[in-house]
C-alpha cells in the first residue's frame, strides 16, 4: 500500500455547497440565490467577456507565457516594475507557493482563528505548526498577541485583509506596528483579495504594496471585483528578490493565456469596477445597518460580505437552514472555526432587500 503522511491523511477534502438546482428540488422553490462565495453579483468584466469571445486557434493551442503580459500589464496599471510582480491561479496556489519556497515542515506559522480555509489548507499541506491567535472580542486580528507569539522557528505571519470570513481588517496604525515588531527575516503575507471593495469603505485601510518593507508579500486577485473567479487569476507584489525565488518554483506556464487575456482586458474595466464597489458599499451599508435593527450579532465588515454570530452551532445551523428553505445559498462557517457564524454575500439591490426580509422572518424564531 502507498504510504501517505500523516499530515495529508489528516486533510480534508473541499466539499462545494450544494447547487441552486439541488436547493430548487428539495424544498420546491422555483427561485434561488447564491450568497454564499462572495462573488461578483453584477457578474463578469464586460471587456473581459469581450476579450475572451475574440481568442485565435492560437490562444488555446501554444502554450502561455507564463504570466509575463499580465505581470507587464499589471506593472503598468501599478505602477511598479513587473520584477516586483508574479501572477499564478488565484490566491490559494499562490499561498501554496510561498509555504513551498519559504518554509521548511516543522516550521512556525502564525495567523489568527478564524481565518481564510485556504490558508488552513496551504499550510496543514506544506506541514506547518500553525499558532493560532484568538480573535478580538469585534472578531478582529490581536495584532499585539501575534507579535508576541513569534519565535526562532517563525517563519510566515499570514494576515488576510480584510479578513475572510470576519470581514474586519488592521488599519494603516496597525500594519506599521507588525513591521516595526516583526523580524525582517519573518515573511508577511497580506492577503488583500477584498482590496477594491475595503479601500473604498474605509479611510485607514492600508495599501500594502505602497510600503517598503523588505519582507511583505501582498497578494490580490481577479476573482472578486473584475468577476472572474471561475479564471484563477491572482498576483503577488513583494521586493524582486522574494519573486524571483517563487518564479523558480511555479508551474511555468502558468495562469493559462485565456486567463490572462480576460484579466489585461478587465484591469482596463474602470466603469465596471467603479460600479461594481459603489454597489457594494450601499449593499453592505444596508446589510450592516438592518442587521443590527433585526438585533442580530455582527461583525464590523468591511468586505462584501457580512458575518452573523448565532451564540451557537445549533443557532447558526438553523438560521443557514432556514434561509436555504428561503431560496438564499449563505455559507456556515464550521469549517473557518467560526460554527456559530455564517457569512452571507452582498448581492444585487433586490437580493439584498429579500434576503432582509427573510432574516426579519426568521429572527422571530430566535426571540
């Protein structure tokens, strides 16, 4: 028999909610909505869409490049040279890459409960202690507990911000606090796949990649505010030689040319960006502000998102089903050690507005 490692034996498999068809047969509802994965509710770039309907025989039979005509489009739009950048299939493979090039099995980890799943995946693959801080009591990173969790075999600080699924965020203060007290020769990881959306909610979120911190690796994605989660495209931004020791490692052709077409198309999409985070804002200002009124316990969300914390696992299973015999696909959040959370999207006004009548409805159930 092959011998498989423990920590792999160990790992879970992702297992993907179930469809809006699925939800339709059980419980006889003719209409569902999925506001469970944070997607874009306004759906893909248009010029993205565009882009893709006009590829040649040649786009799909060579080989891609690698990544090189996005890392140069993105160093334009950025604004920094394209040394500094390193595109790859989303965020989860580019977290995978850096525990890959940067660590050693037995290595420190530090990030908080209540993290990213993908984070928890990369690093259980890659063999890590993982030293998880607690949250705050507003479900924040404890950015002083971190600093003084670090030891001689820390290797990576992993800090997503905003952070999924809390939705909360460090703000500028607080990100000059964990370089001024962390060792340089420790990796930061900022995960700023909510960058679009926080920036523009916020006056104190910080743009990492403006810092000149030698050890801060910033990582972004297509995936949410240009709508192409289903092309895996993400970047890292990190000093050049931090990228160069990733280039060695990654899949060489990868994100694949159809990837990166609809991704240089969609960095031009100012409009629909623009559109699409002014909608967000409202949405979650709606979200934040009724959730209180319906006196449901939240987190201070700066993402698209918003986090309901139940009391209880049993609490918060009855809630994610009641909303599912409802028609609306949310997501429990088990699985980010948060179970007596669930995390419910922003979506399009109308959807929001029926959502919200439906956790009023169900509200009752809990008085």
């Amino acid at each position: 028999m092959i011998s498989i490692p423990s920590h792999i034996l160990d790992l879970q498999p992702y297992k993907p909610g179930q469809s809006p068809a699925d939800i339709k047969r059980l419980y006889g509802i003719d209409k569902v909505i999925k506001l469970a994965s944070n997607e874009n509710p306004l759906g893909a770039s248009p010029l993205a869409l565009q882009r893709i309907q006009s590829i040649t025989d040649d786009d799909l039979s060579l080989y891609p490049d690698g990544g090189f005509a996005l890392r140069m489009e993105l160093s334009r739009h950025l604004n920094i040279s394209y040394t500094n950048i390193l595109t790859y299939n989303g965020s989860d493979a580019l977290l995978h890459l850096i525990m890959k090039c940067f660590t050693e099995p037995g290595d420190d980890i530090i990030s908080s409960m209540g993290t990213f799943v993908g984070y928890y995946v990369a690093s259980k693959t890659a063999n890590l202690h993982r030293i998880e801080i607690p949250l705050t009591h507003d479900y924040r990173y404890d950015v002083q507990a971190i600093t003084h969790a670090i030891t001689s075999k820390t290797k990576i600080v992993y800090i997503a911000n905003a952070n999924n699924p809390t939705g909360t965020y460090i703000n500028n203060q607080e990100l000059h606090f964990l370089i001024e007290n962390i060792p340089q020769n420790i990796l930061i990881i900022m995960d700023e796949a909510y960058y679009e959306y926080s920036a523009s909610i916020v006056d104190d979120y910080p743009n990492s990649i403006k810092l000149s911190a030698p050890n801060i690796i910033t990582l972004r994605t297509f995936s949410k505010a240009y709508g192409l989660a289903s092309l895996r495209v993400g970047y890292a931004i990190a000093p050049e030689d931090v990228i160069s020791v990733m280039m060695k490692a990654k899949l060489p052709f990868d994100p694949g040319t159809v990837s990166q077409l609809a991704a240089i198309a969609a960095l031009q999409d100012v409009d629909f960006v623009n559109k699409t985070v002014d909608l967000n804002k409202h949405s979650l200002q709606l979200f934040q502000q009724t959730f209180t009124e319906q006196q449901w316990k939240i987190s201070p969300s700066i993402a698209n998102f918003s986090m309901i914390d139940c009391g209880n696992s049993e609490k918060a299973n009855v809630l994610y089903m009641e909303l599912l015999k409802s028609g609306f696909i949310t997501r429990p959040l088990a699985g980010f050690g948060l179970p007596s959370c669930i995390r419910i999207s922003t979506g399009t006004t109308d959807q929001n507005l029926a959502l919200l009548s439906s956790t009023q409805k169900i509200r009752e159930l809990f008085s």
